[in-house]
C-alpha cells in the first residue's frame, strides 16, 4: 500500500523590498503542485479584493474565537485590525499533497518556526544596501524618515536571517525563483518524503 | 572582509546495483566546483591504476599511523587489505571550496556520518526490485547463489536508507545526476553558507 505524498511548508519572509511577493507569484505561475496560504483578517476588504482569494475576512468574534482554539500558526494586531495564518485549511492543502507558501513577514515566519519543525524557511535577501534602499523609496513619494525607518527595520530582519534553512539572493526575479524552486526540488528529496519508495522496492525484495 | 566559501561533503551510497558509479562519473563531468574523494589502502595497483588518481597506495605501516592518528574518517578491511577515507585532503579540498564526493560503500557512509555532523548523506536507489536484479546478474556470468548474496546485501542496505539525508531514484543516469545537482544547489543556499552575503550588506546598512 502506497501513502499519499505530503506538500512541503513553506515560509518565504525577507526584509520589505526584498520582492518576496513577485517572487511569490512567479513561482505560483510555475508550479502547479504549489498553492498560496490565505491569511485571516478582521479589517475590511478594500475595493477589488476578494474573500477566499486575498484574505479570508471574518469578525472579531470568528478571529477571537480561532485564537482560542490555538487555530493559528501566528497572528498579529496591526491598526486595531487582527491579521493570522489559520493551521486547519494548510493542513488540508499538505494532506492533499500540495505544496502551500506562507508569503510573510519576518517576525510571523518566527512564531511558524516555533509551531511547526516541518516548516522550510526561507529568507529572501537583497543583494546591497544600495539596492534595497533604491526598492524601499518605491514610487519615491516617502519622505526621508520613513526611508529611514524602513532602512532600520529592514536592518533588524537582515539580523534574523540566521533563523532560516535558506538564504535566497533575489538580484533577478527569475534567478530568484529559479532558486526556490531548487529547494522545493531537493527538499522534496528528504528521506521522510521518500521513505515510501525505498519501502516498496524492500517489500518486494522481502517477498522474492 | 569576506571570508572564502567552504565547500559542501557529500556521501553518494547506496545499494551494490544501484548505479552510483555511473553516476558520480557523470556528476564530476558537469561540476568544476566538485571533485571525488581518493580512497587509502593498501593493497597492490592493479594494471592500469594511478597512485593517487583510483587510490593512495600505501603500506600497511603507513595505514596503521593514519589510524593512529585518527586520521580516517571511516576506514575497513577487505581480505587482508586496508581501505580508508582520509581526512586530511577532504579538510583541504573544502577549505579551498571544492564540494567533495564519497563514494562510498552504506556501512562506510555510515561511520562518515558519526565523524562528520557537516555531511550531505545521499542515499541512490533503484525504481524496483526487477531492475536491481537485472543490474546485480550483471553481464550474466554469476551464479544464482552469487546473486541471492548481493539480493540480501540490497536489501540490508535498503534497511538503512532513514539515516540519509536524501533519497535519489536512479531510473536514469540523467535524470538522477540532475537530482543530486539539485541537492548540491540548495545546499550551497544553506544559511550557513550564504551568512557571508547577510554580513555584507547588514555592514553596509549599519555604517549608513
């Protein structure tokens, strides 16, 4: 008897203008064995987001309610708004033999850590400071303190790099998705993902 | 500063059939940052064989002062001649950055693994019992209690693929010898290998 294959978990976080979200989304384009986890939230959808898709949005009550039952691999309070990654339906995914991504920020990845030992991170990191201040000014309509303030956070979370399995160098989107998919790849190798082979192969040398 | 990369150790073992040869061979043609690891022993160089390219050869006196030494990372005797892995040349090879193979034998790769918490274990097997038996009869010229012999080696073998790392099929030689570059790819993006590139730009971003 032959068990279902298991999906990997898998944490990608990085320091804000780190491209994790159009890394993200090429490789979603790129595997379909590979599905996004839809994270919870209290505040309101905003114009074109859609429930299921975006967020899954609930009230305060439902959010409450999940935290009580330890439903959550980790969540926050931003804003007076709840936001949360709910374990049940990513059990589900693995079950079903997907691959689900946690897109998320770098303080969350750590609280997924601490809840799940099977969870692969990853950490996605610019390749100089030049860079990723050229990426934080965005549309350059930041004030110089908030490039700032950005530049200090983004230098905390560089600090929490050593927490990850992997260090993916994002100098080109598609170098960078090229990277992640090698580790799904090699990560799919592990024993414990392959243990069924090897034990077909040795149940029918058992039996000769 | 930045400090040069060290290279990966990696063990490529598994079933006697299995293919390993074959494919370390195809490996080392692909990779210019790899090389394989020469064995010590002790007995004759059959025609045809290179001191130092197929094996060390060395005398008994010389082996046992390695011993002494502690200077084998897992080493056996074979009708009265000694065979090891040394040490000494692996520690070299990474610290000049090379990625270093074993091929190597399940019970060797095995004591590899006590002495060494740094190795990449990959275990190569075969897609099923049919198939290992077709590669064990070889070229045809065993007899039948030669072959029920190495069906029981296999499957010992098989018994202790859960200590690898890693499980490689080998349905094709292509195909596996992608899978370990795969391996060897992710690896290289190891926290532990990339802190250099964090350091980096972290040193950047605090001297702002």
């Amino acid at each position: 008897m032959s068990k279902e294959k298991h999906g990997l978990l898998i944490a990608l976080s990085g320091p804000s203008g780190s491209g994790k979200g159009t890394i993200v989304k090429a490789l979603l384009s790129q595997r379909e064995d590979t599905v996004l986890s839809v994270s919870m939230t209290t505040r309101q959808p905003r114009p074109g987001e859609v429930d299921g898709v975006h967020y899954h949005f609930c009230t305060r009550e439902q959010f409450e309610q999940t935290i009580a039952e330890d439903g959550f691999l980790e969540y926050a309070e931003y804003n007076g708004n709840y936001y949360g990654t709910p374990e049940a339906p990513i059990r589900r995914l693995l079950n079903e033999g997907k691959n689900v991504i946690l897109e998320i920020e770098v303080q969350g990845a750590e609280k997924v850590m601490d809840h799940r030992s099977d969870l692969i991170s990853v950490f996605i990191t610019i390749p100089s400071v030049e860079e990723l201040e050229r990426r934080l000014r965005g549309r350059g309509t930041e004030t110089d303190e908030v490039i700032r303030k950005r530049m200090e956070t983004a230098r905390y979370e560089l600090t929490r790099a050593f927490r990850y399995d992997y260090i993916v160098l994002n100098d080109e989107v598609e170098l960078a998705t090229a990277r992640i998919n090698t580790i799904i790849d090699a990560e799919s190798m592990r024993y414990s993902r392959m243990e069924n082979t090897v034990l077909e192969v040795l149940e029918h040398v058992r039996t000769q």
